[in-house]
C-alpha cells in the first residue's frame, strides 16, 4: 500500500514539474514580448504597465478564490480550470491583432496562471511529509527551466522573424495536451472544509506575522517578475542591444536561478528555511545593485543574482503551512492575494516611471523592492523561530 502511495505521489509530481515548465514558458516570454507590443500595438510604457496591472488583478482575483476552491472541490477541480483557462487565454493570443484583445487574453491568462499555482503550492506539503523544501524548490526549479529555454528560444526565434503570435499558438497546444493528460492524474482531496469564510478571514487577519508575509512575498516577486518582464527593455533601451543578445542576460537570469532551485532545498534543509532565504536575498540584492551601478559591464552580474532569488519565494510559500496549520490552504490563498496586489501596484508604478524619469532610474525600484522584502522577511523570522528551524 505504501509503495502504491509513492508510486502515485511520484506520477502527480512529474505532471506537476510538466505544468510548471509550461506555466513558466507561458508567464515570463511576455518579457521579450513587451517591445513588440509596444511597436505593433503604438503603445508606451504606462500603458504596458497597465497591461500588467490588469494581468496581477487577475492573478490577485483567482488566487484568493482558488485557495477557497482547494479547500471545497479540491486541487484536482482548480487544477482543471486552471489549465482550461490557459488553453483558452493562449489561443485568444495567437489571435490578438489589437491591444484590447492582448488585455482580454493576458486577463485570463493570469487567471489560470493563479488558479494552477495555488493548486500546486498547497498540494506539495500535503503530499510529501519528508523534505518538503527539496520538493518545493525542484517542483519550481522546473519553472527556472522553463523561464530560461523559452525566453532565449523566443529572442532567437523573434530575432529570426517568427511572429510573437505563433510562439502563443504552440505554447496553447502543449497546454491542452497537459489538460487531456489531466484526466489520468489522481489527486486526492486534502482538508476539504466546511468552515465560513468570513469568520476564518477576520481570525487569520488579526496575527501580525500574516502581514509580514504579505509584504515579504509582495515586494519579492515583483523584484523577480519585474525583472523578467523590464530586463529585456532595460538592455535595449539603454545600451542598444538586439533583440537576441539582450534576451540573452534574461535567459541567463533564469537559468542560474533554475540551478538555484535545483539544489536550493538542500541548503534550505541544512540552514534553515527563513535564515537560508535571508542569506540568498541580502546576497542577490548586493549583486543586482552592484551590477546597476557599474552600467554595461554588470550586466552579467545582475544576470548571475539570479542563483540568489531561487529560493524565496517556494520556500516562503512552503513556511505557510508550517506557522499556520489550520486552515493552510485557505490562508495561503490570502497572502498570496495580497502580494499579488502589491506586485499589481508597484507595476503599474514600474511602467509609469518608465516613462516619467526614464528607463535607466526607474529600474532601481527592483532592487529598492528587494530590500524591503529581505526586511520583511527578518521580520518573520524573528517571529517564527519557535516554529520554523
């Protein structure tokens, strides 16, 4: 019977890798993206920071709702309309020919993006008892990999001519075959609850430490997807690259942080998950910083801070179900929503600024951002050490 269970934890962990490099491939090629919408669409970067606005109020929307749903139907049901969801945002994609349409299928899109993640993020603590950071960190070492492959594949194929439209079209193939597979995939239901909402909200919504977790998480990721999404635009703007060569340092970011991810967990189990992610970030925000101020030549070292972000934010995300053991599920759903609201702001912030003080100032609100996550989480640290090792 043992032996079955592992079998079984083994089969949904492989799918889960498989949905995790798709996702990637899906979320972080806008990137390379953002100057081709701006020329085909005449748009400026405060409308695309709108754009990504738009794309976290929908992830922010979903994920509350999502962490709901894991609790009631269960994973299996969300990880459905998750992937359903992408097929259906990808193809609208493949199609757009204005920047409403690009609006329409970015929304649902972050839609899926969001039910799938908290459908992964709450599954893996459950599902495996022993080295849960080494599983975490693989499971989104995965979407290092997949960041990595399809942001230098699409600089090289956009290079070459191939229309953005297309790379859209083949990614919603390969996500409705991740769909049809979905069905031979057995996910058991894990703490389905009958509890009200409302009144497990308020008693979650009175400890501090939740809204340290917050703000640590919501100033992280947009340190690491502002990156993937303005890097590309930073390198052209500012230095004149091309399209191939500046998607190169992208592609680089992301794959030392899969590297990162890769062996990540087992220092996570070593150090300590909060004291490891604290070493990583105050690491990664040295080099990021250092790698701005000396201008072209730091490129590669901002590129290399990418080993030192791997780790946060799954092993943050795992550290949830440890301090907050009822309802773990459900108060995921709520920091991540709430984080995701900081990184819709603080993008739509980014864009604006872009346009306002230039390309070249704005850009140091990443590492700004970092720094004020890196203090957030010594917070939870200080606050959690009779719970987290």
């Amino acid at each position: 019977m043992k032996e079955k269970i592992q079998n079984s934890n083994l089969f949904i962990i492989v799918f889960v890798f498989a949905i995790m490099l798709m996702n990637a491939a899906a979320e972080n090629v806008r990137g390379v993206f953002i100057p081709l919408f701006k020329r085909d669409f005449l748009v400026n970067n405060t409308e695309i920071g709108f754009m990504l606005m738009i794309s976290s109020a929908a992830y922010i929307a979903f994920s509350y709702i999502g962490g709901i749903l894991c609790e009631k139907v269960g994973q299996k049901k969300v990880f459905f309309l998750g992937l359903a969801s992408m097929v259906a945002s990808l193809t609208i994609l493949s199609f757009a020919r204005s920047f409403f349409i690009t609006l329409v299928g970015m929304f649902i899109m972050n839609m899926g993006l969001s039910l799938v993640s908290i459908a992964i993020n709450t599954l893996v603590p459950v599902l495996f008892l022993s080295f849960q950071a080494v599983i975490m960190n693989l499971t989104h070492f995965c979407y290092g990999v997949g960041s990595t492959v399809t942001q230098r594949t699409a600089g090289i194929l956009v290079f070459n001519g191939v229309d953005w439209r297309k790379i859209y079209s083949v990614e919603a193939v390969l996500f409705f075959v991740l769909l049809i597979l979905l069905t031979f995939v057995k996910i058991p239901i894990y703490n389905k609850e009958k509890t009200n909402t409302s009144t497990k909200s308020m008693d979650i919504l009175k400890n501090k430490v939740v809204y340290f977790y917050m703000a640590a998480l919501g100033f992280y990721v947009f340190a690491e997807t502002s990156t993937g999404n303005w890097l590309v635009n930073y390198i052209e703007k500012i230095y004149s690259y091309d399209k191939s060569k500046s998607s190169f340092y992208l592609a680089l970011f992301f794959g030392v942080f899969s590297v990162g991810r890769l062996i990540g967990g087992f220092i996570v189990e070593k150090l300590g998950y909060i004291r490891t992610v604290l070493i990583f970030l105050i690491t990664a925000f040295i080099l990021y910083i250092s790698g701005l101020l000396i201008g072209e030549n730091g490129l590669i070292i901002i590129s290399i801070s990418g080993f030192f972000f791997s780790v946060a934010f799954p092993t943050i995300v795992l550290t949830i179900s440890r301090v907050f053991k009822e309802s773990a599920a459900y108060t995921t759903g709520i920091i991540i929503t709430a984080s995701s609201t900081i990184n819709m702001l603080l993008s739509l912030g980014m864009g604006y600024l872009n346009d306002k003080i230039g390309v070249q100032s704005a850009f140091y609100v990443i590492p700004v951002s970092l720094f004020i996550s890196i203090l957030f989480i010594a917070f939870i640290h200080k606050n959690t050490k009779s719970v987290l090792q």
